[in-house]
C-alpha cells in the first residue's frame, strides 16, 4: 500500500511538470511570435498527454480491488478469492490501460463471478470505455465505420479496429427498445400548442455478403453494386404556431428578403423524438417497417396529445405512408399536409422544360407556381 502511494505521488509530480511544460509552451510560442495552428496543436498534444497521466494515476490509486479471501454475494452465495489477479484493457480517450485486479469465483478456470474493482468502478464489460463509446456512437451515426476510425486516430491518435466499432454499435442497439420505454411524458408545460406527426422513407445501401460474388466479378447490366432497402422513419414533436402567408413562405424559400427584421422568433419543436426501422424477420415472425413505426407514433399521440389539441400530418407524396397513417392513426380533427419541398422539385423539373437551367426565367417561373400552390390553386 506504502509503494502504490509512493507511486502516486511521483505520477503526481510528473503530471506538474507537464501543466508546467505547457505553461512554457505558450509564453515561448508568444515570445517568438508562432503560428497559431502549431501552438494550438502543441497544446493538444500535450493536454491529451496529460489526460493519459492523470487517469494512469486515476487508476493507480484504485487498488487490486482485494476485499478479503471470500465475499458474500446478495443472494447469499459466498465466493472465494481466486490465487492471482487477473488483468483487462481499459481503452479510453487517452489510450489503453492494462488494470490488474483480484476476482472472486468458486475455482480457476471457472467463470468469474465478482469483480470488486470493476463493479466499484463500473467499467464496462467489453474494453471500451463509455466516453469512447459515446463519441464513436455519434460519429458512426453519420459516417461509415472506416472514416469513424480515421477521424478518432485524427483526433486522439487512437487506433480503433473497424470490426470493434461495428460489435459497439450492435451492442449499443440492444438498447434502444428499453431506452425507449423508459422515456417518460413530457411535461405538458414544456409542450408545444400543436403536436406534429410526420414519416419518411430512407433507402438504405444493404452490403452484398463478401462470399456472394467472387472478387473482380463483373455486375450485368443495369445492375448495381449493392440494392436499397426501405427504411421507414417516424418523428413526433410539438411546436407553437406562426403565421405566415404564401408570400412570406415562398421568400423564405427563394432566401428573399433576408434583410429584413424578424418580428418575432422562430418557434422550436419541442421534445422532437425520432423511430426509424427497416423491415426484418425475427424467427417466424415477419415485422413491417411501416407498421412498426406507426404503431410506435399512435402510442406517442395517446400520450401526448391533449384534449382539443390541433394535430397536423406532415409527409411528402408516398402512398404507402398515407394508407399507413389512415390505417392506425386518428384522421379526424387533423390538418393534414404535403410536404412543399417535395412539390417544388416537380415544379423545377417543369421550369426546366421552358427555360434554362439557372435562368432568372425558370426560378421566377417556379415562385409564381409556388405561390399559386399555396394561394390554393391545385387541383
């Protein structure tokens, strides 16, 4: 116990100099007139390093999580000791970390039962920390796992396996459906006056098996390197109104008048939550996207829709998502929508037909049908 605190201390001393050495860093960089983005990555070099030292300590003074030769379990069970302390990687934003610490069982070679040290300091089971997981989760949402592991090495010089990154977020996803269930109702004073519901469709690439088709096979024609499949997506939110007439909507669409003083702030979607799904199959039974989605949505609306409160549908032209909807969710008392950005394309699309692409002609053709649109000139 003496030399892990002898140990300590001396960490502690290091990690000093090195807030010192930072110190230094910048009074010389400002002495010699450097260049902004060297000192700033210097600073990061050294800040990283520094987190690396301070958790090195972190853990350091932790222990080996012994609590005596046999610990008594809640359900009564009493577990031994095992003769050597076993060891696990801890990676996080810093590095990895090898902790060695005692583990409780009924005999080695045996399942591990209790780890003191793990439990009091909940690690989680796999290697990964939980601030890496999260910071890679986010990155993953939006890119692929190849660009989530350069941008992590980028960042924090952290080398991050691409198969590691796609076991998280499967395991991740176990979550989702508890995490979902556990979310309360909002309070209905940070709600809204108007609840909104609204779905889309997402065609997602589906990766064609490495074994399906030899290496350097040539595709036949028309067909593609990997197919889509349908994801459906459902979004319910609530939001205050805002007045606006045709004119002022289709400014905002042509960015005109960008110059001019908001009277009033935008109003903001208020407890925006989001489910998406593809169409799968789990044993026998055969799950709809469409269905499973909607059905989330009308248990969202019983929740949270209050008596006499106006309710609109937003979607764009999908037929199958408005036979879904008039399928599950409630169609009276209900402004339903279609989605203007979806009808602008089509009416670029007949601009074009007349006049030059990027010609002042298509784009005031295209505001006066607009306008007309929301004027309620369609048929």
């Amino acid at each position: 116990m003496i030399l892990a605190e002898m140990a300590a201390l001396d960490n502690l001393e290091e990690l000093m100099e090195m807030a010192k050495d930072l110190t230094t860093l910048v009074r010389e960089a400002a002495v010699e007139g450097a260049a902004a983005h060297k000192v700033e990555k210097g600073i990061w070099q050294r800040v990283l390093a520094m987190g690396r030292q301070a958790t090195g300590q972190f853990f350091q003074m932790q222990g080996d999580g012994d609590v005596g030769e046999t610990v008594k379990m809640p359900d009564g069970e009493e577990l031994r000791r095992l003769s050597e302390p076993h060891q696990r990687t801890y990676r996080s934003i810093f590095g990895p970390f090898t902790l060695s610490r005692y583990v409780y069982g009924t005999r080695e070679g045996q399942r591990i039962d209790f780890v003191p040290l793990d439990a009091r300091l909940e690690l989680p089971e796999n290697e990964f920390s939980y601030v890496l997981q999260d910071w890679a989760g986010a990155l993953c949402v939006e890119h692929a796992f190849g660009r989530t592991a350069e941008t992590l090495d980028t960042i924090l010089g952290l080398s991050m396996p691409v198969d590691s990154l796609e076991r998280m977020s499967r395991k991740r996803a176990e979550s989702v459906a508890g995490f979902r269930d556990s979310l309360k109702k909002p309070p209905v004073k940070e709600e809204g006056k108007i609840l909104v519901v609204t779905a889309d469709g997402k065609g997602i690439p589906m990766r064609r098996p490495a074994d399906q088709r030899p290496v350097g096979a040539r595709r036949k024609k028309g067909e593609k390197a990997n197919k889509k499949q349908m994801a459906t997506l459902g979004c319910v939110y609530t939001v205050d109104p805002k007045h606006r007439t045709a004119e002022d909507v289709v400014e905002s669409l042509f960015r005109e008048g960008t110059g001019k003083r908001r009277k009033s702030p935008e109003p903001v979607a208020e407890h925006k939550r989001v489910w998406s799904s593809l169409t799968y199959d789990e044993g026998e039974l055969h799950v709809d996207a469409e269905a499973e989605v909607f059905a989330w949505m009308v248990r969202e609306v019983a929740a949270r829709r209050r008596d006499g409160q106006p309710m609109i549908c937003l979607m764009d032209g999908q037929r199958s998502l408005w036979a879904a909807w008039a399928a599950h969710l409630p169609r009276s008392d209900v402004v339903e929508i279609l989605d203007l950005l979806h009808v602008t394309e089509y009416v670029w699309s007949a601009a074009y037909l007349f006049h030059a692409e990027g010609s002042d002609a298509a784009s005031a053709f295209v505001r006066d049908r607009v306008l007309r649109i929301l004027r309620g000139e369609v048929g």
